[in-house]
C-alpha cells in the first residue's frame, strides 16, 4: 500500500506519519514498515552523538498501525478516526537508531461498544524493541462535544 493509500486511511501527514508501507493486513491484525531518518525532526537533538529514535515515537508508529487496522471501523462516520485513549505495559527492549527499518505489529484484542483494545510490538532485525497494550476510540476530532474521546468529560 502506498503513502497516498494510507494516508486515505488515516489523517496523519509528514512528519508525522511514521508508517511507509503495509506488509499484510487482515481483519484483526496488520504487520507495517518504517525505515527512520537522520533528518527526521524527532532524532535531531536526541542524543546528539549517537542519535536514537525515541520511545514515545515507537509507540506512535503502533498507535498508527493500530489507526490503519480500524479505518474500517470508522468509514459509516464520516470524518471520524480512531484516537488513543490509554497505553499501558509499555516496554521498550532494545534501541532503534537513524537508518533501522523496523516491522510494526497491531492486533486487535477486542471490542467493546466504540472501544477497541490492541497490543502493539516492534521489531528490528526481528527482534522486539517495543511493546504496548492500547486502547481507542472512534472519535470526530471536528466535532465539539465537550467529552473528551473515551467519552469522560473533563
């Protein structure tokens, strides 16, 4: 799938989409790649001499991939998309520095009324380096209805 293609599936647009292609993809599970750069904005200054990718980062790619796997779940709410509402268990193994390309995996845990709970892992060289349960919700970021997306108010 191209960038054009995802980028009909989720709203994220350089430099924030951190997903360059889609390997496989089912109803329940998708396997994506991203190849990181040493001019991408959020490894310049990080760690200046031996720049990393950072973990917040990683999680995004999965929080993305995990996007792209529900854009299904969202296409009868037109301008809806899904939004993170909570990780938990985040664990990061190993480093991912400017030139890794990593393999990012979201699987589709389960759904309860318009919350979808994922786990999402990363992999270099096919080995993890980061892993974390998510949760989302398909939410219109352009409607105003003073709840926040997983439904709480504030």
């Amino acid at each position: 799938m191209s960038a054009k293609e995802i980028e009909q599936l989720i709203p994220h647009r350089p430099p924030m989409r951190l997903i360059d292609e889609i390997v496989s993809r089912s109803d329940t599970e998708i396997v994506c790649r991203k190849t990181f750069g040493a001019d991408d904005f959020f490894v310049q200054g990080h760690f200046p001499e031996n720049p990393i990718v950072p973990g917040i980062i990683q999680c995004e790619c999965c929080l993305q991939a995990g996007a792209i796997l529900l854009a299904e779940q969202s296409k009868g709410q037109p301008g809806s998309v899904p939004v993170a509402t909570r990780m938990d268990s985040v664990r990061f193994k190993r480093m991912v520095r400017p030139g890794d390309t990593v393999e990012i995996h979201a699987t589709l845990n389960e759904q309860v009324s318009n919350a979808f709970y994922l786990t999402g892992k990363m992999t270099l060289d096919g080995k993890l380096t980061a892993r974390l349960d998510f949760a989302c919700s398909v939410a219109n970021p352009n409607q105003n209805t003073g709840a926040q997306a997983g439904g709480r108010s504030s």
